[in-house]
C-alpha cells in the first residue's frame, strides 16, 4: 500500500461513490482503477492528473500529505488545482495569519505544502487587511529600508504572476534562494527581475519557473521607531560610495 493508494480510497469512500463509477469517470477500466487503489500499480501522470481534477485536489496533495489530516472542503483553490493549505479562522471568521518566524525560517521551503508544518506556526489575526490569504515573513539585512532585521512583513498570497506589478514589493519563495524580499523592477515574459530598495546590492533576474509562491507585501510588524537621523543618512550614503569606488578599483587591478 501506498500513501497515494490510502488517499484516492478514503476520497472515494468520502464522495461515497463506487469503484466502476469513479472508473467510468477516468475512462479506465474498472479493473485497472482497482490496482491504483490497491496499490499493486502506479499511475501514469494522465491518470494523476484526472483524479486530481476528479477530486478538486492537487497531485503533490495526493501523493505526498495524507489527505484523512487536512479539511479539504476548506482549502483555498486555485487554477490548475494548486492550493493553499489551509485556512484557518477565528471567532469573528477572520482569517489567521501563520506567522514564519526566523526560528523555523529555514524548515519554510521543505514545508510550505505540509499542513503539519503549517498548522505548527505561530498565529496572529489583523481584521483591518481584509480578504485575500495572508503569511507573515521575517526580513534580514539592510536591503530593504525603512524594514529592519528582525522585522516580519505580512504578505497576501498571489494566485497568478501576471498578478504582480512593477515597483511593489513582494515576498519570493524561490528553489534556489528560498525566501526573498524585494521590489519588482521589471515583469519579463519568463523571468522577474528583483532590486533592492538599497542600492548597494544588485538587481537580479529569476526564472517564473524558479518560483514557488508570490506574497504581496500589506504591512509591516517592527519593533524600532529610532528616528534616522539626516547626519546619519549622508554617512551611510559616503560609506556606500566609498566601498564602491574600492570594489571598482579592485576589480579593475584583477582584469590587468
């Protein structure tokens, strides 16, 4: 037995529907359905997909999380039956937000389709951000000013890229950098290219295929009100100048 074989059974019992019905549905025989069920033969990846869209569910789901866990008639559903997992309300039916701190940051990439690891984060409810599905982010580093280390950005879920726009900002859940906060400079056909606020450190281009989820920033939850000082300001400024002009410089010894 498999976990796919456990969760397209306990699916069927819950639909209440019978093996040759579900079989009919699939345009497969009744006795091929059944070696999928009992586990005595894997799926190809049409039929994956046909019990997916059968189901309302996405294939990682049914092959990964055991769906008896999780309240499927409460997921957030998106095109192509990607979802979010799972949304969770308080007494008033706001939606609560899943705080990642930077404790459990790092376990983020392996776990944001496991709703054990989701449902492990620590949760807060802001009424005033209204509807949409909302995770808060810790920031690091100076890249993205007046957000300070240690701040947390609350973001709302982005179902479609050709949602984001130029000059917002945005929480990347990328395969190779995993968590990223940053400014969308320009949207490509295949691509985005990323800039800090800062502008010490470079813009960046990253594959649309790279990305795993989109969060568009809504607020911001810091715990410094130091006021910068303009003194201040100007002395990072000639710092940053300074470091540049001694990178330049060395980069220019190297190439001769």
């Amino acid at each position: 037995m498999s976990l796919f074989s456990d969760n397209i059974r306990n699916l069927r019992m819950k639909k209440k529907i019978s093996q040759e019905k579900l079989a009919e549905s699939l345009l497969i025989t009744r006795g091929r359905y059944v070696k999928y069920e009992n586990g005595t033969s894997e799926a190809p990846y049409e039929i994956l997909k046909k019990i997916a869209h059968y189901y309302h569910i996405s294939i990682d789901l049914l092959l990964s999380v055991d769906v008896r866990k999780i309240p499927t008639d409460d997921l957030l559903k998106l095109e192509n039956n990607r979802l979010v997992l799972p949304i969770t309300v308080d007494a008033a039916g706001e939606n609560y937000i899943e705080v990642v701190t930077q404790k459990v940051k790092a376990g983020y990439l392996n776990g944001y389709a496991d709703p054990e690891y989701i449902e492990s984060l620590q949760q807060i409810s802001l009424p005033f951000l209204g509807l949409g599905k909302h995770r808060g982010f810790p920031v690091e580093g100076d890249s993205m000013p007046p957000h300070e280390d240690g701040s947390i950005i609350v973001g709302r879920y982005i179902e479609k890229l050709g949602e984001v726009m130029d000059g917002k900002t945005y929480i990347f859940i990328t395969k190779n950098e995993g968590m990223v906060y940053k400014r969308l400079n320009k949207n490509k056909k295949n691509a985005l290219v990323l800039e800090s606020d800062n502008s010490f450190y470079p813009a960046y281009e990253v594959k649309a295929s790279d990305i795993l989820e989109i969060w568009e920033y809504e607020c911001n939850i810091g715990r410094n009100d130091k006021k910068l000082d303009n003194n201040d300001l100007i002395s990072l400024q000639d710092l940053i100048m300074e470091m540049r002009k001694e990178i330049r410089e060395i980069s220019i010894k190297i190439k001769k």
